[in-house]
C-alpha cells in the first residue's frame, strides 16, 4: 500500500513540478551569484567553429526593445520554449530550438517614455523588470506599466502599475490577476502611497513563500517619488501582501501632494536591472540617492531601526504572510557626500556569493555591491555592518576594493578552482579578483587578472555571468555583455593575469545592462535593434567522446596519458586528424582509425599530456613556454569526413589537469597592485586606500619564508637594491600592512596568505614601493603604487556664437529662432580645473524629435571620466522639421540633467530651448508675420475647394497668396505646381488629407523648396487670418472657434472682433479691433493696403503681463531655504497662466515654475528675489506652447493690484483676459 502511495506522489511531483534542469526560470540565480553550471556549455564547443548565431529574430518594431531577460522554461510534456517580455507590453513564447513563434499577447498599451523628462528607457516603459516563472504552476509572473482604463496615453499622473499572473503557455490571466498597485500604501509610513507613474520597477523580481516581491526606484529621479518593496501574493484574490518605503518618517521628508515635487525622500531601488539576492525567506538589494539622513554623522547598528535607507544595502525578511520587513543594513560612512555627487551604491546588485566556498573565520557567507562611486564593499551577508561601526567611524566591513571607475549592474562569480569575483568599471577592462585569506582566516579579495581590452566607454555593460559544463573545474566560461562590443566570453579563471577571450560571432551590441540567458546548450541575448539573437551548435556531432578528460595531477617534468574513446553516431568516411589548443598536450594522427567507420564503431586513442620540457624557468629552446603549478585545460578537435550530410566536421573533446611542482613554489599575485588616488582632505583620505596581495605555495611540499624587505626602487640603473626589513608593518612611501609572512614562517602545499595593503598621503603626489619575498620555493616581488590629489572641481558652460563660453548659472541654451527645415547644433561643455580625475555621475539628455543630443552614448555620458585640466563637450541639435511655409512658430524646450562627483557642483538642469520659424510669405501683418496662414491639403476633385484659378509658369506660394490677397478672396490654394486657386468658402473638412499622407509635395516651378499642391486633386490651402477662425467645418476633431468671435465657421468677413491661430484655440491675445496700413510682400510683389484688422496674434511664445487683478512683477529665485511662495501649489502636464491664477486667486502671490508647477502664497519668503542675471523665465507651459511658465529654478512672479488695467478682465481668466509681452 505504502509503495503504492510513494509511486502516486512521485508521478504528482513530476506534474506539479516540470523544471528541466537546462530552465532557466528567473534572471540568472537566486542569490544573484551570477554562476550557472546547468546549461551544458563547455569551453571546447563554444570556442571552435560550430558555435555560433542560431537565429535572429525581429517583431516588425525597431523601437521595441527588451530589458527585461528572457527566460527559459519546459512546459509538461513539451519542448522548451523562451519567454520574452518586452517594453511596449507585449510578452511572447518562442520554440528554442529554432525560434519560431508560439504565442504572443499585448498585455496592455504601455507607459510613454515622452510623458517624461527621463531618457534612461527609449519610447516606451511596459514590462521592464525581468519576470519570474513557478514551475509548479505553470505561472509566469511580471509587473507591467501603462495608463489607467487602458489608455494609451495620458502623462504622469495617469499613468499605473499592475501585476500579472500569466499562463505560460496560453499567456492569458490567471483568474484573480491582474492586481492594481497604485493607491496602496506603506506599512512602514501609512501616509506615503504607491504612485505608479511616477515609479519604475526594474530590478528583476524574486519568489520567496508564494510572494512576488518587485522593487520600484524612480525615473531620473525626477517626480515626488520614494523608492519600495511591493509584496503580491500569487494566490488569487489576496492581492498586495506588503510595501516597504525605503523612506520613512520621522527621517524622510514630510509627505508632500504634489507628485512633481522632489520630496518623497527617494532611496530608489534600480540596480542596472540586476535581480534581488534571495537566501531563503531573506532578500538583499542596494539603494540610490536619497533626501532623508536620520543617521546623520551618528554611528549605528545595522539592527537598530533607520527611517531613511538612501545608499544602503539592505537585508529584508518575508514572513509566512507576505510582510516585509528590515533586518539589518550597511550603509558607507560618506554615504552624505555620495548623495550629493549621484554616486548611487545601487546601481548595481547585491550578488551573494557561494557560502560552500566564499567563506573565512567567523564567516558563513559573503555579499558583494559595487556601483557609481567605484567601491567593491565585502560584506558580512549575516552582519551587513550597519553605520560607522569600523575603527574610527569607518564602515565596519570585511574589505573595500576600489575600482577604476563606476560600476553599474553589478558583480559576478566562480566558485570553483579557488573562487573569484568580476565587475566591470565603465570604459575599463573586466577585472578577475581571487579568494584568499589573511593569516587569521578573515576572507579577502586580491586582483588576479583583467581582460586585455576595455569595455564600451558608455553606461550600460552586462552583469557578469559564469557557467561550467556540468559543474567541473576547468570548464569554466566568463560571459559579458557590452552595449558596444556585444556578447563577450573568457575562460573564467586568468592566466598570467589576463582573462584570455573565446572567440564568438559577432552579435553586434547588446541592449544595456543585458546578461545572456541559457538554454541546454543556447544563449539569448537582445540587441539594440529590437532584435533576440539566440548562439548555439547549429549541428549534430557525427562522433560521441567521453569528455571531459581530466588527467589528475601531473608534476613538472612528467607525462600523463589518458585515453579518449569514441562511438560512431553515423557513417563516417575518415577521421582526418586531430589538434590541440595548447602544444603540451599531443595527440598523434597515426593512433586514430584509419578508413571509413560504420555507425555504431568504437574506437580509442591516446593523448599524453608532457611536461617534461618544462621546468621553474623556461627551457632553452623550449617549444612552448613557461609553465606554472595549478589548474590547466584546453580543447582537442577531431576532424572528420562524413559519409552523411548536415552533422559537424568537428568534434570537441574537453582536455583538463593540475600542474604540480614537486617542490615548494613561491606565487605572488598579482605582481602589481595600484591602490588608486587619494583625495586629499575627503573623508575617504582619513583611512586611506585598501588593497592585497595573495602569497602562495603552489608546490608540492611546504615552503619556508627567510624574510621580506621593501625598497623604493629594483631599476638595475639605481646600482643594488636598498632594503629595509619589514619590522612594524610599513611598506615604505605611505604603505602598510598589519599581517605579513616573516623569516621563520611556513606555507604548507597549496596554501596561501592574502596580506593586506594600505596607503595614506596628506601630500599630493606619486609613490610606490617595491616588496621582495626570499623563500625556498624561490624569490619574488610586488610592485605597490598609490597617488594622492586635491579633489575634482567641476565647471559648467555654454557655447556662445561669439566661439566663447558662458558660465552664466542656471545654465541656459537659447538657440532663438530656428528655420524649419534647419539643423543648428551648440555644446554644453564640463571642465575639470581640480587636482583628481573627474566623473559624470549623472547624464540624462534630451532625446526629442527636433531637440536632442544627437552623440548622447559618447558625449558627457555617466561614468565618463574628465581628466585633470581637460574638459569634455556634449553636442545638443535642433533639428526643425520641414514644415513648409506660413506655419505659426512652435517652441521646443528640454532639459539635460547632470551632476558630477565634485560634491560641490550638485544637479544642474541645462534648459535648452528654440523658437522653430517658418518662412512668411505673401501679405505680412506689421509684425512681420504672415497674414495667411497654411490651413492643411485637401482633395480637389469631385468639385473644386476654391473657384478662381489663375496660372503661373513660376508659381510659388508668395506669389499665389498675394494675388488672392489684392483681389479680395480670403482663401488662397497652389497644385499642380503652376495652378493658383482663390475663393471666399472654407474648404470642407470632408475633403481633408491627412499631412502623413504626404498627398501635397508637388514642388512650386518658382521656388523648388515650396511645395504646390499635388498631382491635380490636391490643393495646398491658405486663409487669411483676418477674415477665417478654423474649425471643425474645415479640420476633422478641431474645437469650434471662441464664441467671441462674430465670424462664423462657414463665411468670412473683413471685420473680426477676434483673432486666432490656426490648429490652436489656446493662444493667448487681447481682442479689439484696430485700423492699420500693412505692407504685404511676397517674392514678386509688395503691395500697401489699408484695411480694418484686429492686433495680430504673436508668433512666439510670451510672457502674460496682466490677468484678472494681477500683474507680472519679475522673474523671481526661489527663497534662501525652502519655497518662495509656500501657501498651496499644484502641479498639471496642462498648465497654463490661466489655469494657476484661477488656482491662487485666493492668494496675493502667484508664480509658475517649470513650465508645469504653480506656487500660491500671501507673502514672498526670505532670499526670494528679482533674478538680476538675465531673463530666466523662458519656459514654455506645458498647456499652451504660446505662453512661458518660468524657468529653472525661476519664478514667473504676479502680484495682486486692484484695478491694475482697464483692459483686463476681473473674473475668468480666460484667453481674452490677458495683455501680451513678446
């Protein structure tokens, strides 16, 4: 009965539970260690030739991009299969084997990227947070950005998250799902509420006790947004289980309405996209810059509570229930000066390592974060080390490494073959670190190699990724992923301290922040061009070999020969030869069959691996060179003939061993060490630069120390060597260490020392120092070097037309008018005029159609490091759309965030703005502007739009509109190029063509840039602005015209009480009728004319001088501490200047600010004062491009007087209410 029951349960696990043990279900592993050794990818068949680009698929969207990764899953009873999820929302499954299509499914419209001012996500912002996928239910489970009632758009304050339960198969909703997030609140700070256009979820999410845990940061750290953990229950109908704000009070910043103000305390949790570390029911993740800093200058426990978690790493528990709560934090002892320089501790991961290997006295298990400011922290992952715990207020942690530059993303791991950690510092190589230990056991990490190129100059590489063929050493394979370079592969462990590449295929560059997914012997990528790329090994292997070989250990001056033996999958015709990738290794051809082999035949060959012309120094006239004691492998390819097509002319077979000395072996490594640059007078200078060196007995018996010295200088130049015995742990120049081997010290066989290094300077300059080891296994020595500098200062300018630079602050660029059609670039430029490199910390630059930094990858990228005395440049371009001609002006404003680590720059807003223009042709208004203006291209057949035609051999536009314009018509049409049509009746919004239609091109004989029309059924229409308000007779969707206007939609008149502008019923202007002379001119005739007219509505934006009871008094800064005007304020992506006096009219004051914030109060507070360095209030509002909000950091400023102006209207603040200022 019992054996019954067993087999039933086993037959229900293998239903309930169908992971293959190729899957790959969440982002890489769930502690985030980055090390897979399921996938069955060997060196020796990723490296040769039959390795390579599987199939490469795109959707029809260049624009559709995936950062979040795919998965790899195998249904019940199917084949595997890989799921994506991409940023417009859309989530497919793919066969893959081949990549063929299986399903697919729009889960909603996704969130807009131009409803921000964030450029970090390109166009859309859907699923961007890597999925997670229960095996046990068939369930995939995601967070997903859109808009509310499933809209397609609708700006910041609409927009929403939602969580998704979908079938994996059928990727429809599993009943109950999805969940609304937005409107639910903090447990920790039940006034701050999950807003969801304000937030982006984009860490990958984790699976802990039957909760999803998503974490949310913000989107360039604009918004009134707090970074959380968001807890939902993956059973039906429970919903939310749990958010923790990374801000809290009492620390954080007072809760504020206002979604577009900065206050919500911040702390996002973003991490380049890398995974949340899980241990059991615990999560670990790093934050980024914060507002709140409860812990001050105050040392503290990491187990005592703390409300503001800005730069921290974070160890938070998930209860039975699905509560979240914190356990324990570190946080650095500068994290205050990292807050104002951006220099985010989370923009990468939390990676914790293999607790099996990365482990030392009083140690269990290790965790690693590494991000903008450049610092490796090794922690304690079960005593994070809390706030100022360490010697002298200094972080209380096992090790801090300090890199070349920043790291974003996060680090990775090998645990085998002794373990190592890699990270990739923006622009630099790859770096390898080694595992060691000091002589009290404590873990430490020593550099022992890099890749031999540099990484992409720009932000966005990979989170380093390891895999072994079925967990054996030597197997080893390091993978990257470059935005630049593409997919890059290493053998894991370095040799002579560089990461030796594997050749693979080019896939072009990657999306950034990408780490390759695994299949069972496939790897999926996705690259910047909206395409997935899956590699792999296109073909069958004609011959089965056991592999790998692994010879044990073989000592210097020795052989081993193994056996290889081999099974014939398919009639071969021959087996051609054999090579190897490493000369010490030998196969003989006469040992391999000779002729063809049936299917089924076995045969076996021997392969010696001969050490015997290497020795401690290289032989002379050694075949191959230098050979060190450790773990060594190659690959040996098998060629053959077949006698059936489509299998593999090339069989790999995995060769691996361990080198022994037969006596003692001294290692030193590495033989370099830089510890980097000080900056004098930081905090960081007080403890100085960290670092180690790793001394091993590689050999095979134990190995006696007879001393260590240290000298300044070894150049046979300089005559002997002066050395001074080590006594009190001074390394000479600045370096010390408190553990070194000493005469009379032993390192047993296979053993190491890891001696840790430091350097301290209150003086500018270069030191280093040289450190000799004397021992029996040999002699050896490092090399120590170290710098010390004054800090960066940072500098900001604009190009002026004069070839000169304006360091005016706030910092404006101001191409005035631009002519449609027209590209005119400037540049923002950074200097360096410090002592020490400087680095961008933060870049986010405009990406709009006709504004934009068009080299925004190279130019003041994050991470990009100025050197001293030298400045980088970024380009900004308008590129104005050819709009043809007698078009009203259009504004284009943005902005380019950036901040450095000069902690006293801080965040700088650069405005860019320009005036686009459009040639004025025909009659001009006496401002120059035209007094017809374009209407649209209508069809022109079945009954003309216009009635009178006159025709012109030299045809064009100016000379059309100024012939209809004498004769009296108020409308005026070119087509067919040479065609001039005129006539008093709008044309009918039946006959309208849409501009993307493209139907009026027709170029004028008289001027090749003007279009005329089309191809006979077209006309390009104008109307005299004078005579004609549009509306919906004329445009589909256009509202009527103001019912203060006495013309009506249908006819014209020569007298109008209004006046207004095409395709716009916001443009703000008085109304009254006046009697003027206007000049008309076109390119063939000027003509003067007198006629009744209203005052002509500008052509550019303006600053609203009067309305209601309230004047413009000035452009205003904000107040010395807090706000200028602090009575009420709210914030609209459709503000206008009649909608904020509307807002305030209760108050004396009102001003407007970033073109979409206004401010109310009764009294202007301290500091708050008339801008006295130019107009800086030229921000146009985001409701009305014809008006200006004020600036950055600017108040557009009115003040209430009774009876101000007889012209202005006291109640309504409607258009006609306002007086104009150009």
């Amino acid at each position: 009965m019992w054996s019954k029951l067993l087999i039933l349960f086993a037959f229900v696990s293998a239903l309930v539970s169908s992971l293959a043990p190729t899957d790959e279900i969440r982002d890489a592993d769930a502690p985030q260690s980055g090390y897979l050794d399921n996938h069955n990818m060997h060196p020796a068949t990723v490296g040769s030739a039959i390795f390579g680009i599987l199939w490469k698929n795109n959707y029809g969207n260049n624009k559709e991009k995936w950062y979040a990764k795919p998965l790899v899953y195998t249904p019940p009873g199917r084949s595997q299969l890989v799921f994506l999820a991409s940023a417009m929302n859309v989530v497919r499954t793919l066969d893959a084997v081949n990549g063929t299509l299986l399903n697919s499914r729009v889960i909603q419209p996704p969130f807009l990227q131009s409803d921000l001012g964030c450029t970090d996500i390109p166009d859309f912002i859907g699923i961007i947070g890597t999925p997670v996928i229960d095996p046990s239910t068939n369930i995939v489970y995601f967070f997903s950005k859109g808009y509310k009632n499933g809209a397609a758009s609708g700006g910041v304050v609409n927009g929403l998250y939602k969580f998704y339960a979908v079938d994996i198969i059928t990727l429809q909703d599993i009943s109950g799902f999805p969940v609304l997030i937005d409107g639910n609140f903090a447990d920790n700070d039940n006034a701050r509420y999950f807003l969801g256009g304000t937030v982006l979820q984009r860490p990958s999410v984790t699976l802990i006790n039957g909760v999803v845990i998503g974490a949310f940061g913000g989107h360039c750290d604009l918004f009134n947004y707090t970074g959380m953990l968001v807890g939902v229950s993956t059973t039906p109908g429970v919903g939310v289980t749990s958010i923790f704000a990374m801000e809290s009070s009492p620390g954080a910043p007072p809760v504020v309405a206002d979604f577009n103000i900065q206050q919500g305390g911040k702390a996002g949790i973003w991490q380049g996209g890398m995974g949340l570390a899980t241990d059991g029911n615990r999560l670990f993740l790093a934050t980024g810059n914060g507002e709140g800093h409860a812990n001050g200058d105050v040392p503290a426990s990491g187990r005592t509570p703390l409300s503001t978690l800005d730069e921290v790493v974070g160890n938070f528990a998930v209860s039975t229930t699905g509560k979240i709560t914190l356990s324990d934090y570190f946080e650095p002892y500068e994290y205050v000066s990292m807050d104002a320089g951006d220099r985010d501790l989370g923009s990468g991961g939390v990676a914790l390592l293999d607790p099996t290997v990365f482990v030392g006295t009083g140690v269990s298990r290790i965790a690693i974060v590494i991000g903008k400011n450049g610092k490796a922290y090794i922690l304690n992952a079960n005593n994070l080390g809390g706030f100022k715990q360490g010697p002298g207020g200094t972080d209380n942690i096992l090790q801090t490494i300090i890199a070349q530059g920043s790291i974003f993303a996060g680090p990775g791991s090998y645990p085998l073959e002794g373990g190592y950690i890699y990270f990739t510092p923006v622009g630099f190589p790859t770096v390898c670190y080694k595992l060691g230990h000091s002589d009290q056991g404590a873990p430490l990490f020593t550099l022992f190699g890099q890749s031999a190129t540099n990484s992409a100059g720009s932000v966005g590489i990979g989170i380093p990724t390891t895999t072994t063929y079925k967990g054996q050493a030597g197997t080893g394979i390091l993978w990257i992923s470059d935005p630049n370079a593409g997919l890059k592969a290493y053998n894991a462990v370095p040799v002579n301290g560089i990461l030796t590449p594997i050749s693979l295929p080019p896939t072009g560059g990657l999306n950034k922040f990408q780490r390759p997914a695994f299949g069972d012997g496939r790897l999926y990528v996705s690259d910047t061009n909206g395409n997935v790329i899956c590699l792999g090994s296109p073909v069958a292997l004609p011959l089965q070999c056991t592999q790998p070989i692994d010879f044990g250990q073989v000592a210097i001056g020795s052989t081993g020969t193994q056996i290889i033996n081999c099974t014939a999958q398919i009639a071969i015709t021959s087996v051609n030869g054999c090579t190897t990738g490493d000369k010490t290794w030998q196969c003989v051809n006469s040992t391999l069959p000779q002729g063809s082999l049936a299917q089924g035949a076995i045969f076996s060959f021997p392969v010696t691996w001969n050490l015997t012309q290497a020795s401690i120094n290289d032989a002379q006239n050694a075949s191959f060179g230098h050979v060190l004691p450790g773990v060594a492998s190659t690959s040996l390819n098998l060629y053959t003939t077949n006698a059936i097509p489509k299998y593999s002319t090339l069989v790999p077979v995995s060769l691996s061993g361990t080198t022994v000395s037969k006596g003692p072996f001294l290692d030193i490594a590495p033989a370099e060490v830089d510890l980097g640059g000080i900056v004098v007078g930081s905090q960081s200078a007080l403890t100085g630069l960290s670092g180690t060196v790793i001394i091993s007995n590689i050999g095979a018996q134990v190995m006696n120390i007879y001393g260590s010295a240290w000298t300044p200088n070894i150049a046979p130049d300089d005559g002997a060597p002066k050395y001074t015995n080590i006594t009190n742990g001074s390394l000479g120049n600045g370096f010390s260490t408190t553990a070194i081997p000493k005469a009379g010290d032993t390192i047993a066989s296979g053993g190491s020392v890891t001696v840790p290094l430091n350097f301290i300077s209150n003086t500018t300059g270069a030191y280093s120092t040289f450190v000799e080891f004397w021992t029996d296994g040999g002699n050896g020595n490092v090399f120590i070097t170290g710098s010390a500098s004054t800090a960066p200062i940072a500098n900001i300018s604009i190009a002026t037309i004069e070839g000169g630079w304006d360091f005016s602050e706030p910092v404006l660029m101001n191409f005035g008018n631009v002519l449609a059609g027209k590209t005119v670039t400037s540049y923002i430029r950074i200097c360096n005029s410090g002592g020490s490199a400087l680095l961008i910390t933060k870049s986010k630059p405009p990406i709009d159609t006709e504004l934009l930094a068009p080299d925004s990858a190279v130019d003041l990228h994050e991470g990009q490091v100025i050197e001293v005395k030298t400045c980088a440049t970024g380009a900004v371009s308008i590129v104005a759309a050819p709009l043809g001609v007698n078009r009203l002006d259009h504004t284009v404003s943005d902005v380019w965030i950036l901040n450095t680590d000069d902690i006293t720059f801080g965040i700088h807003d650069v405005q860019v703005t320009a005036n686009i223009v459009t040639r004025q042709l025909g009659p001009l208004l006496s401002n120059g502007s035209a007094e017809y203006l374009y209407l649209g291209c209508y069809y022109d057949g079945g009954g003309r739009q216009l009635q009178k035609q006159y025709n012109n051999a030299t045809n064009e536009n100016g000379w059309c509109l100024t012939n209809c314009f004498n004769l009296g018509y108020s409308f005026a049409g070119t087509e067919y190029h040479t065609e001039c049509w005129c006539g008093n009746n709008a044309p009918i919004a039946a006959k309208y063509s849409d501009p993307s239609l493209n139907k009026c091109a027709f170029s004028c004989p008289g001027d090749k840039t003007q279009a005329c029309g089309g191809d006979g059924t077209f006309v390009s229409v104008y109307y005299d602005r004078t005579k004609y308000v549009p509306g919906p007779d004329s445009i589909p969707g256009l509202s009527s015209p103001s019912s203060s206007s006495s013309s009506s939609s249908s006819s014209t008149s020569t007298t109008t009480s209004s006046s207004s502008s095409p395709l716009s019923a916001s443009t703000s202007t008085q109304n009254s009728t006046t009697t003027s002379t206007i000049t008309a001119t076109s390119t063939t005739t000027s003509t003067s004319i007198s006629t009744t007219s209203v005052v002509p509505t500008s052509t550019g934006p303006v600053i609203i001088q009067i309305i209601g009871s309230y004047s413009f008094v000035g452009c205003y800064t904000e107040a010395t501490t807090g706000r200028a005007l602090s009575g009420k304020s709210y914030t609209n992506d459709s503000m206008t200047i009649e909608s904020c006096y509307a807002f305030c009219s209760a108050f004396a004051w009102f001003g407007l600010e970033y073109r979409r914030e206004c401010y109310c109060g009764n009294v202007v507070n301290a500091g708050s004062v008339v801008s006295t360095t130019r107009n800086t209030c030229s921000l146009v509002c985001m409701g009305n491009p014809l008006e200006y909000c004020g600036g950055s950091s600017r108040l557009q400023m009115y003040h209430s007087v009774a009876g101000a102006s007889s012209t202005s209207s006291s109640s309504s603040g409607s258009v006609s209410s306002a007086r104009l200022l150009k």
